[in-house]
C-alpha cells in the first residue's frame, strides 16, 4: 500500500493562520493572515486535483478558517487604527486653530 504525502505547507498555513488571531492586534495578524490563505489555496488546489494521495487536509482547513479569521480581525483592528489617528488628527487641528 502506498503511503500518503503531507499536503505543502499545511501545518505552516495552521501555524500562520493561530499567529494571525494571536497578533492582529499588532497589525501583523492582516499580514499573516493574507499569507496563510494564499498557502492555503495552493494547498486546496492541489488536494482537489488529486485527493489520494495526500493527507493532511485537516490541518489545511482548519488553518484556512483561522486564517480568514484572524485576516478579519486584523483588517478591524486596521479600520479602528485609522479611523482613530483620523479623529486624533481632527482634534489636534482644531486645538492648534483655537491657540492661533
């Protein structure tokens, strides 16, 4: 019988996919996250054209999900960054048009 290969990248797409929940606070979890669902895709691609002879796809998906996620979270926490240095730039105009 013949033994099965590991899927590519499955366990580093895992591993992207918990550190990019871990860290998207930090803004690194949107990076992470956006590299783990292309290793991801390569990987599904790979195990559809040819399901028999590869295994691992468990960790596959399940890196993918946690990479959707934490690319989620990520792009939030992104949005708030933005959206707060916009009103502390706000505020910091109009506080140097009152003292002028």
């Amino acid at each position: 019988m013949e033994q099965k290969q590991q899927l590519p990248n499955a366990t580093a797409v895992l591993v992207l996919g918990i550190c990019s929940i871990v860290f998207s606070c930090l803004g690194v979890g949107l990076v992470l996250g956006i590299i783990g669902l292309v290793l991801a895709s390569k990987g599904r691609k790979m195990y559809k054209e040819n399901p028999s002879i590869y295994e691992g796809n468990g960790s596959l998906t399940a890196g993918f999900i946690t990479s959707i996620i934490g690319t989620c979270i990520g792009g939030i926490y992104a949005i708030y960054y933005i959206i707060a240095v916009a009103i502390l730039g706000g505020v910091a105009m109009s506080l140097g048009h009152l003292t002028n």
